[in-house]
C-alpha cells in the first residue's frame, strides 16, 4: 500500500474538490500542495477522522488490487 493519499483517492470516496478545498482550508491546511503532492497517511490522520482515513486506504487498496 502506498503511505499517500491523493486527491484522487478522496474523490473515489464520493467527496467532491470543493468540499476538499474547504475542509483544507478549515483546518489551514495547504489545499494546492494536497493536490500536487497528496498527504502521508500520517498527517491525514492528525488532521482528520480515524475512522475515515482507515477507509479512504481500504479503498484505495482494493483499487490497486491490494487486500
């Protein structure tokens, strides 16, 4: 599994760039530099629901055809 989630990994989990942006923005996180570079699934977790983050890597997991 890949230790980054991506723009694209938020996005198969049904959220939209705009929500994204403003929860970014929220929390005074650099939403451009997210885009460009995605996050460590480290600093998702210090900034966002555990259980969330958990699932947004489950599911990128099963994408790249991981269990």
């Amino acid at each position: 599994m890949t230790d980054r989630i991506t723009v694209d990994d938020l996005r198969k989990v049904t959220l939209c760039v705009k929500g994204l942006r403003r929860y970014f923005n929220e929390r005074g996180l650099d939403f451009k530099d997210f885009v460009k570079n995605g996050m460590t699934v480290e600093d998702a977790m210090l900034h966002g629901d555990e259980a969330f983050i958990r699932r947004v890597i489950e599911m990128k997991g099963q994408g790249d055809g991981e269990q």
